[in-house]
C-alpha cells in the first residue's frame, strides 16, 4: 500500500487509498490527536526515554503524559520544530542526552520510524517537501528511508500537493497556493490542465513527482483506468523561505517577556501558541502562567489587534508581500497576469491567522481565496492519482571560486533557477590552473537560493529574523569529492586547461563531463556528480 506524509513542523498528516478507492487521513493509535474541528494530526513531539537504546515517545503519547516540556532535572528530552534545524546550515548546540549527542537530524529519523513501522502493508511513500528546502533535507529524508524495508519512495513539494489535494476536478485552473505552517512560508503557482481522454493505446502515465530507486528494490506504479482524462499539473513559478508558525509563537513570547517580564521557556511558548490558536476564532484570549518559583500566577491576555501590531513590528506582511511579489516576477516572465488566476489556496496551520486571510483579500477578490482544507491538501494532493508533475529547478547552481577582489570565496553560476530539466543544451565551463606545478584541478558544486530571512538560536530557540536585504545562502553538494580532474601532464597558469560540460537529466541528476584540452583526453566522461532531489 501507498502512503503520503506530509511531515510538518508543529504537525504531520498521513494520508492513503483506502479499500473503496476513497483518500482518507489515517489514525494512529496513541500518536495521533483528535481535537473537535481537526483532521486527525500528529504532533511533531518527540520524548527521549533512553537515548543510548533509541527509545522514544512521538506524537501525541508525548502531549498525553505530560512530556511535552524539560523534566525536572532540567534535561532537554523533549524536542519540537526539529523539522526546521535538519539540513540547516546554521551552527547549533546538539544536546547529550544519556551520553549520546542527539542532532536534530537523529530526532527526526526517529519520529519518521516510528510513524511508518505503524504503518500497515508499506509498499511505497510519498514525502512531501518545502519549495525552499536544500538538498541535504531531501537526501535526510532518503537516507531514513534507506533504512526501512520501503520499496519506492517519491518527493513532491508541499504547494504543488496542495493544488492538487484541493480536488479541482474540471476544466484546467491556474492555482496560487499559499502553504504556511508552523516553520515555512511556500508560494506556488501551479497549472492544472485535463487533456483529452486517454486510448486504449495509450502509455502508462508517468509517476507523480519523482522517483527515487533504492538499490534494486522496484514496485509496479499504480495502474490507472485507460479511459482516465490525462491530468498535468505544471508548476509555474514558486519561493519559499523560513518563515512559520513558530515565528509567532516567539513573537507573542517576546511581547509577554517585555511587558510582564515572563521567562522565555518552553511553557510560556506553550500558551502562546494556544492564544495564537484562539485568536483565530475569538477576538481576545487568555492564558494563566504560573512561576512556581515565585508561586507568583499572571495573565496572558492579547487581543487580534495587539497580535496584528506585533506582526507589524516584526515585518511579517513585508515577508508576505516580498514572496508574493517573487511570484509576481516568474509570473510575468511567461506573461502571466497574476491578477487573473483562478484561485487562491490558503493551507498550513499559520494560513487560520485572521491576518493572513486579510493579507490575501487585499491582493485577490474573495470568491477566489479557499482556506477550507488547511491541514490535509498536502497530504491528500500528494496521494491522489492520475497525475503527472511538469516541474522545473527552483534553486541555482554554482561552482566556488576565490573571489581576490574581496579575498573570500564566491559562486559562479552553472544553472539558472527556474531551468526545466533535462537542460535542452548543456552548460560549458572553462578552468584553468591556479598555482604551479597544479597536480588536479577541484570543482565545489554548490546549490544557490536567496533569502531575506536570517536563522539563528536564541534562548534554545530557533528563530527568524527578516532582513533589510536579500543574502545568497548555498550549501554545498559534493563536499566529500572535489577532486575532479588529475592534470598530467601538471597544470601551469596563464592558459586553459580543462573544458567542463555540465548537464542536468531527466532524473534531476547532475552530470559532468571533462575534457584535458591540452591533452585531448576526456578525463571525465558523463559522470554523476549529485542527485538534485
């Protein structure tokens, strides 16, 4: 059987076919929390028993048994929003728990694990990603994968998912999708497109997203009926940056802490986050803390207004309206008027904020803003059938280079954001030797994006911070095989001595190809060089 997953900062949704062909969330016992007016979720919690034997609570059993905060010998056990930290590039403090140093990564692993060997009959999964993710947090999300029995496993991003989960079901609808959860904001404009009905001589239809194959481990794809319409969904433009739910909850934390000088500890972002949650319905909310070292209680009370100032103060609908504005740019470019899409699909925890929906009446007519299925279109979208994903590269790629003018390294750009792949004609780059006597010439692959967010820790918490500008944030891909090319004879300066081809697959895979120009010899020949996830 198939599942999708949609793993979430604050929440996570699992989602399968059912016996009568029906999408439906699944429940997992002791894991999932069944709140009036919610789908069944699971909290993203993880409580460390026994770190040294890996044994863990997840989910709600964590929320249940009162867990969900540090235990009394000031040990940190409990984890929340590690989705954030994974593949992070920012440097953090790991915790020792039980002698082990425990990562956000391994956290991570563990949560997903233990979801999926509740899982009945797995055959196959489908994750879902942000638009903004790297590729270090879709190579994680394989290698957890590598470890369980799971046949094929597929990576879709989140508002592409989300498009479709929305059940559009006629005619062909260009779809802006807001998805903003508890760690990300991701806007994707996406085309949806039904063709005519399919012959009986027709191909099988490609999967959805893309495939990733785990040594000879295979499944047969899904069969779909011959006489289904052929369905596309087009990806047309998307941005994303860390921006979420979390943020807010750490604002409303801040607030307290400087008109009533409140710690800023895990229980006061606790009831934060739930006066975050009751303002959606109510105007005012409050919340009672207790100091139970100063036996001193005070009440939390904030109003929608006083929200709606503090995401002022902190450039919340400046970060709105830039990501808007991102799309707003691809869209134009394929002389697209973002004025005359079809619909607006609010999704994601953050997306029930009065406040947002506002944001989005002031730029779209209401009969096109839908925020009827904020926490399952992601999941939903991602398992339902009969599509097939034309997408595009959202990040840039680069190779390294000392930059003398400013003595520090720099990124060449080798492949633009927004090239459809495989690249209908590859990109060619010419390197020479830097110093005497050069015995290889090196290549640092990298994978570029901009952000106008700056992440960091504070107060053991993983905050956001909007900047005045944009920065280019960059990860590199081949960290542990730089080494490409052995020069023999030995490289010189003053002239070119290799020629690299770059290319980028029908799989997403990028591949090189080097040649000695001063021998004639291919030194390297359609190698792979990284998995672009």
């Amino acid at each position: 059987m198939e599942y999708a997953i949609d793993f979430g900062t604050s929440n996570t949704v699992v989602a399968r076919i059912n016996e009568i062909g029906e999408i439906e969330t699944v429940k997992l016992a002791d894991y999932t929390s069944l709140i009036a007016d919610n789908p069944p979720l699971i909290p993203s919690f993880v409580y460390v028993q026994d770190a040294a034997n890996e044994q863990v609570l997840i989910g709600q059993e964590v929320r249940d048994l009162g867990l969900d905060n540090k235990n009394s010998k000031g040990e940190q056990r409990f984890f929340k929003d590690f989705k954030r930290a994974i593949g992070s590039n920012v440097s953090m403090f790991v915790p020792e728990v039980d002698g082990r140093e425990v990562e956000f990564e391994l956290v991570g692993e563990w949560f997903l694990t233990r979801i999926i060997d509740r899982l009945p009959d797995v055959d196959s999964l489908i994750f879902t990603v942000p638009v903004d993710s790297f590729e270090s947090y879709r190579n994680w999300l394989g290698e957890v994968c590598m470890k369980l029995t799971v046949n094929q496993v597929r990576i879709l991003d989140e508002p592409t998912a989300a498009a479709l989960g929305y059940g559009i079901n006629a005619g062909s609808e260009s779809l802006l999708v807001v998805d903003f959860g508890g760690g990300t904001l991701d806007l994707s404009l996406v085309k949806l497109s039904f063709a005519q009905a399919q012959t009986e001589s027709s191909q099988p239809k490609s999967p959805l997203g893309f495939l990733l194959k785990w040594g000879d481990r295979t499944i047969k794809n899904s069969s779909t009926s011959n006489n289904q319409s052929s369905q596309t969904a087009k990806v047309l433009a998307k941005t994303g940056q860390n921006l979420g739910g979390i943020d807010v909850d750490n604002w409303i934390v801040d607030h307290f802490h400087s008109t009533l000088g409140l710690p800023k500890n895990s229980l006061v972002t606790r009831l934060a986050e739930r006066i975050k949650i009751s303002l959606s319905s109510s105007e005012s909310s409050t919340e009672v803390y207790f100091n139970d070292q100063t036996f001193e209680s005070y009440e939390l009370t904030l109003t929608r207004s006083q929200l709606n100032q503090i995401l002022e103060q902190q450039k919340f609908f400046v970060s709105l309206d830039s990501a808007l504005d991102r799309i707003r740019q691809q869209a134009n470019r394929q002389n697209i008027d973002l004025d005359r899409i079809d619909a607006i699909l609010l999704v994601g925890g953050t997306s029930q904020i009065p406040a947002v929906k506002a944001w989005a009446l002031r730029h779209f007519p209401a009969d096109k803003v839908k925020a009827n299925k904020p926490f399952e279109a992601i999941a939903h979208g991602a398992i339902s059938q009969g599509w097939e994903l034309k997408d595009f590269l959202y990040h840039s790629y680069g190779v390294r280079y000392w930059d003398k003018r400013y003595k520090k390294h720099n990124w060449h750009t080798i492949i633009k954001s927004g090239e459809i792949y495989p690249l209908p004609k590859p990109f060619e780059l010419t390197l020479g030797a830097s110093v005497v006597d050069q015995s290889s010439i090196e290549l640092v692959i990298g994978e570029l994006g901009e952000t106008e967010v700056e992440v960091y820790f504070e107060d053991e918490r993983l905050v956001t911070r909007v900047l005045d500008g944009k920065q280019t944030a960059a990860q590199i891909l081949n960290e542990n095989s730089k080494a490409i090319a052995k020069l023999d004879p030995l490289g010189q300066t003053g002239s070119d001595r290799i020629k690299v081809v770059f290319q980028v697959d029908e799989k997403r895979t990028l591949r090189i190809t080097v040649l000695d120009l001063l021998t004639k010899q291919k030194l390297l020949n359609d190698i792979a060089v990284v998995q672009l996830v």
